[in-house]
C-alpha cells in the first residue's frame, strides 16, 4: 500500500511506522509521508533528504536538531533547491552568510527568509535579485532606494530567444 501512496502510511501500525525501509518506500512514493515515520527516522538525515528530494515540504517534519545542522541544510538544498528550504532551518542558519547565499543563488526567492541583517547586506540582495528580479521585494528598505540594484532587479526574470 504504501509504495502506491506513501501517505497510507499514517494508518500503519507503530512497527510498520518504525521500520526504515519500509519508511523509504513510503517517502520515494510521497516525500510528506515523513509526518507518518517513526519520531526517530525523522531524525535520519538519509531519510529525511529523500523525502526532501520528493517534497520541499518534507522538512516540517524533521528533528529539529536537523534543522540546526548547516551541513545538513546545505544538502537539503542540494536535493531540492526551492526557496521555502531556508524557511525550514532555525533563526541562526537563517543568519548564516555562507548558507543563504548558497541558497538565493539557487533561488533568489530565498531572500523573504533571509534574517533581516542579511536582508540588508547589499552582496546577498544583489546575489538574490540576479537569479530572480522578484527578490527584490523582500531587500530591506533602505536597498530597495538603490538604483542600481533597482536597475537588475527590472530585467526580466526569463528571456526568450527566436530560434531563426
């Protein structure tokens, strides 16, 4: 059952819930069975990024103490590099240099969950609005005055070439 909807694994018995493969199965089929896992198979990080792999959405029911891992972050985001991954890791990872840039390069949307400071850090901004121009919404105030990063930021987020 659970390999035709992952999600039947929230009417297993607690030893189906607890058993990792059967688990995997579940969370390759639907990346948000990891709701259904065993509480200590939400702490393991293989398991985890498979059912990040599926579904962004994954990591609200990751461990917390994976959340707080930067190494860990940083693969989430090597398996599914979607803006709402920064959302999930804790207020300091959200205050990691090194991480978010990592992240608005891979999608400038990332910025909405930067910290505040990195917000305001004109590298991040211009990092942020040059992968994608809507970005530039969540610059703190004071880089949403900076004409030249206004400038990038009204390019067009996709461009289309004529084949001729």
């Amino acid at each position: 059952a659970v390999e035709a909807d992952g999600l039947s694994l929230g009417h297993a018995s607690e030893d189906v819930r607890g058993n990792k493969e059967l688990a995997m199965v579940a969370i390759q089929s639907d990346g948000r069975a990891l709701q259904y896992v065993a509480p200590e198979l939400q702490e393991d990080e293989e398991l985890v990024l498979a059912a990040v792999r599926n579904a962004h959405e994954a990591l609200m029911f990751a461990a917390p103490p994976l959340l707080a891992r930067k190494q860990f972050m940083i693969d989430a985001f090597g398996v599914n590099n979607r803006a709402e991954v920064l959302r999930f890791a804790t207020e300091e990872l959200r205050g990691d240099r090194e991480l978010v840039q990592l992240a608005v390069r891979a999608d400038g949307l990332s910025l909405c969950h930067a910290s505040l400071s990195l917000r305001a850090d004109r590298s991040i901004v211009a990092d942020a609005v040059s992968e994608n121009s809507l970005a530039f919404g969540y610059a703190s105030e004071a880089l949403r005055g900076d004409k030249d990063l206004a400038s990038v930021s009204t390019k067009p987020a996709l461009t289309f070439k004529m084949m001729s």
